[in-house]
C-alpha cells in the first residue's frame, strides 16, 4: 500500500477537532505552526498610525507627549498615565508588537487588555505580547518613573480558529499527500 510522500496513515476520524489533531501528527509539524503564523500575519493592523508618522490619531495622557515619530514618555510627571487609541477591540485575542528604546529611570510600561495587562517591559527592545481585550481603546499603561520612546506598534487579531485551523490541517494532508485508512 502506498503510503504517500511521507509514509503517514491519515485516519479520518481526526477531522472532527483540527485542533486536537495537530500534535498528533507526525512529518512536517511546522506546517501548522507556519500556517497559523501566517493567518495572524496577514491580519491588518487595528491601530491608526503605528508608526506614529505624525501626532494624530493617538490620545496622549499625562506623562505621554510626541516627537520625531515617537511617542515620548517622561518621567516624573506625577501620576501613571496612557497612551490611548480609540478602538473596537472588545473580546479581540489579539498580538500585540512594540519597541522600546531610550529606555530611562526605573519604571516600566504594560499592554492594558483591561481587566488585565502584559509582562512588564522594563528595558530596550522589541516586544511581542498576547491577551485578550475586555474594553474597546488600545492603551499602554506607564509608571511615573518610566521615561524612553515607544516605536512601531502593531496590533493584529490572532487568526487560529476552529475553522481556520480544518484548513490548516487540510492543506497539509494535501501537502504530505496522507491516506486515509
């Protein structure tokens, strides 16, 4: 029996949950992994301006303020502040990417999802973050000793759902070319 490319058998009671049959499968694990990456990837960017080319589109609090294509934060100014955007990411998993440079005094800056926020970022670098929002704007929370600039903020709704996840699976049975038994 001709077993394909890659000698696995394929049996078709896996279909019903994509999900749970992607660990199971033995050949070319990374398919899914690249699969999912690549349906996040292709997502647009839900925040306007990312780039921060210019001062619009971005609410900048108390210790926020913008300059030469950066939001700049500043220590000591008093109280904790945002860096706000308006928009519609309510029960949105989410990846969230940033950069961090000009990194100053001992604070630190947080993704705010809502009820819950990120890893503390407390140096130089760039930084990937997942959650889920529970509030509709785009906020990065900082401490009052936190001063450096946030750079190129992206965030893009993560594409890994059920269906999505039968395609995946579906390419790659017809990339490794499995039986069914």
């Amino acid at each position: 029996m001709d077993t394909g490319t890659w000698g696995l058998y394929y049996n078709y009671t896996w279909w019903g949950n994509a999900i749970q049959t992607a660990p199971s499968v033995i050949g070319k694990p990374d398919f899914f992994g690249s699969q999912f990456e690549m349906l996040t990837s292709q997502q647009p960017n839900q925040v306007v301006n990312g780039d921060f080319a210019t001062d619009s589109d971005w609410i900048f609090g108390n210790g926020w303020s913008y300059g030469n294509g950066n939001a700049v934060a500043s220590s000591g100014s008093g109280t904790a502040n945002k860096l706000t955007q308006t928009n519609t990411l309510n029960g949105k998993f989410v990846k969230v990417s940033l950069g961090v440079s000009n990194y100053g005094g001992s604070g630190l800056v947080l993704v705010d999802f809502g009820s819950t926020t990120s890893s503390s970022i407390t140096s130089n670098g760039a930084y990937t973050l997942y959650g889920t929002y529970d509030q509709n704007d785009f906020q990065i929370f900082k401490t009052a000793d936190f001063s450096g600039l946030i750079t190129n903020i992206s965030v893009q709704i993560v594409r890994a759902d059920n269906v999505e996840a039968v395609k995946c699976l579906a390419d790659w049975i017809h990339e490794t070319q499995i039986l069914d038994v």
